[in-house]
C-alpha cells in the first residue's frame, strides 16, 4: 500500500451495492484510517467489524483496487479502521479491472436491436459475443437493460478487435454516473468471487 497518501480519495462498495466516499485520513502498515463524507454516514453505519468490502483508492499511481475488511465500525468522528486483504489489482491511467460476467444487452443498428452477451466489462469497455457481425473501427450504440446496472445505461463503443469467438469495445461518451454504476457493478462482482 506504498502508494497510498493521506488526502486520498476512495469509495466504499457495500454488499448491498450502496457506496460510501471517503478520504484517507492515516495509514500504517496495511491498515487505513478512512473519514467518511459526511452525506454517507447513514450507509458507513451499516459497515460491521469483520465486514469484507471492495475499495476504490484514487492514488497518484492511478487507481488502486483492493478487497479490505472493516476492523473498527463508524466511530463519533465519522471514522472508520479497514485492513487491507492480498492487493487484487492496481488500475493504472489506462488501464482498467475487468470482470468476467455474462449477461445480454443490445446494439442499437437503425430501429433494430440486436441482442449480444458480455463475456467481460470494465469501466472502459468489455467484450462480447453475438450471432451479428461488426467491424473493426466500427462505432456502435450499444443499451444495457435496467435489471443489470439498476439503471438503463446507453453508451456509443468503438470496436477494437474482432475474433471469430469475441468483440471488444472501449466506451467513448460515458458519463461519469453510468461509469460510477459500472465500478459499483464490478466491485459487486468481484466480492462475489
């Protein structure tokens, strides 16, 4: 956790898919002092001791992914103690965690809507099967259903390979929210494995 500073800031994935924001308020060792916002103390509350949650740290290096456990609850100065559990991953710049997961969605082509499965997502992009064929380059508008992301997400991608088993895309207009959903998603996803 060398990368980690105090004045960090992270977001919390909880269980139950709420987020709570916060800033590195002290670190040792693999322990961090986290102060919570104040518009998330209600979800904090919910965190228990022993709690295993995923953590997004923004660090100079990047972004710093990590599954931690609660050590010490929400205290009266908005605090709470987590440990560090085995690094999963560091998210540099470009690039991204991804997560295998299959679900439908669809490509917008005119009127129609053609229905594809992931096979991974990250907040950058993910791949894809379907029974329809794409270009290389091609940009397409690409609808994920409510029921995944708790929200109807919709996105143009640019296709950057083309294999006879997958596509892959990278997002090019995301919004902020829709991305922050994604994440949220991933974090759930990877606390389930």
């Amino acid at each position: 956790m060398k990368e980690i500073r105090k004045d960090n800031k992270l977001i919390i994935s909880l269980k139950d898919k709420s987020l709570v924001h916060g800033v590195v308020y002290d670190y040792s060792d693999d322990r961090l002092l986290i102060l919570v916002d104040k518009n998330d103390i209600e979800n904090a509350k919910k965190l228990q001791e022993l709690d295993e949650i995923a953590l997004r740290v923004e660090t100079h290096l990047g972004n710093k992914l990590m599954i931690s456990t609660v050590i010490s609850e929400l205290n009266k100065y908005n605090c709470i103690i987590i440990e560090n559990n085995p690094e999963i991953i560091v998210a540099q710049k470009r690039q991204a965690v991804r997560v295998s997961v299959n679900f439908p969605f669809f490509v917008k082509r005119g009127t129609k809507l053609l229905e594809c499965h992931t096979t991974n997502i990250s907040a950058g992009g993910l791949a894809f099967t379907s029974k329809h064929s794409f270009e290389l380059d091609e940009n397409i508008n690409i609808e994920f259903p409510a029921n995944v992301f708790d929200k109807k997400i919709t996105t143009t991608a640019r296709v950057l390979k083309v294999t006879p088993d997958f596509y892959a895309v990278k997002f090019l207009d995301l919004i902020q929210n829709d991305e922050d959903k994604i994440v949220k998603y991933i974090f759930k996803m990877m606390v389930k494995k």
